[in-house]
C-alpha cells in the first residue's frame, strides 16, 4: 500500500479489527461504512461512546455501573425492591437481568469469577465486601447466579461456605439452570434467564 490514504484505511481496519467479535471482513466493511456514512451519523456515534466512556463508573456498594458521581448507584438506592442480593460475575449480567424485567432486588457484581488456571483467587474478587453488606443489611435472601462453568461453581461454593461460616440468617440460592452447560448469561434469552430465576434452588 504506498499511497497514504491506503494506509490511512488500513489503520483504521486493524483498529476495528482488534475490537471484540470483530474480524478483519467486518472490520474492512466498517470502515469504509465510516467513509461512506453521512457524518452527522459518524458524529453521533462517536459521541455516544466517548459519553458511555466518560460517564460510567463503578458503584462502590455493590460494583455495577452507575452515571459518574451518583454514588451509590440508582439500583442500591432505590427502597422499594425487595430485600435480597443477586450475585453476578459482571456489569453486563446486570444490564442482562434489568431488561429481562424479572429480577425486583439488590445487586453484587464479583468483577471476575474465581480461576485457579488463570491466576485469579478470592481475594482480587469483590467478595468480602458481599459479605460486609451481608452482615450489615437486613437481606432475605442471596441469589448465586453465576455461569454453569468450573470456574462458577468453585466461586459459587466459596461463597456459599464463607456465608455458612458467619452464621448469617438467609437463603443461599442457584439459579435453576435452565441455562445449557458452559454458557453464561449473557448468552441466555430473557426467557430462559426469567426461569432460570423462577426455579432457584437452595444450596
Ligand atoms: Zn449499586
């Protein structure tokens, strides 16, 4: 390529291609979309993902996404759900569950599950401060619902045991999978999420 709008092309194609799910095909299609595209349509693209980037930060109760300064989030702030906490491995889980409309209470998300072969052990995981919140609110109920995996299962038993260990009185629960072996959530349709939810069982 030795003329420089060629190059200028090819850089942006191995930007997009370097994105999640994106191949060099989709990348080369998207790129040329942008060239070809009107730009107030480029324009405002651009500006909602330098928005969704510059707007979001973690909760600090319970680690989900909340509009930048507005802590803790809308969700832990909001009095009239019902008093048990989901448990989930990501921000996106809980963006999943919200729009499935069947889940009415708090939230925690872990930022990670449990891994031996990666390295990652409890301790780099929001954990402990599940189990402060635990131990300071009045929850019913906590709602285990990590993906059917090695990795979920050793992190939804290590959970379950430290709650066991600190005699606090609720319901452990695991999602009724519902979910196919291997999946995550963000995998599952609403549908199967809302049973999967409906048909939790104790552990
Ligand atoms: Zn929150």
């Amino acid at each position: 390529l030795t003329y420089s709008y060629l190059n200028q092309i090819r850089t942006a194609i191995d930007l997009l291609a370097s994105l999640p799910l994106i191949g060099p095909k989709t990348a080369t299609k998207l790129a040329f979309w942008i060239i070809e595209a009107p730009k107030s349509k480029v324009d405002k693209l651009l500006d909602t993902i330098r928005e969704l980037k510059d707007s979001l930060e973690p909760c600090r109760q319970c680690f989900s996404l909340t509009v930048r300064g507005r802590q803790p989030c809308d969700i832990c702030q909001d009095r009239s759900r019902q008093r048990s906490i989901c448990v989930v491995e990501s921000a996106m889980d809980v963006f999943h569950i919200e729009s499935s409309g069947t889940y009415n209470g708090y939230y925690h998300v872990l930022q990670g599950l449990i891994s031996p072969l990666e390295g990652i052990g409890p301790g780099e995981l929001r954990i402990e401060e599940l189990l402060q919140r635990l131990q300071k609110g009045n929850y019913d109920e906590v709602i285990l619902a990590l993906p059917p995996t090695v990795d979920g299962d050793m992190t939804s038993m290590y959970i379950a045991e430290r709650i066991r260990e600190r005699q606090l009185e609720l319901t452990v629960t695991r999602l009724g999978f519902g979910l196919p072996v291997g999946s995550t959530i963000d995998y599952a349709d609403s549908l199967t999420l809302a049973k999967a939810l409906e048909n939790r069982k104790p552990i």
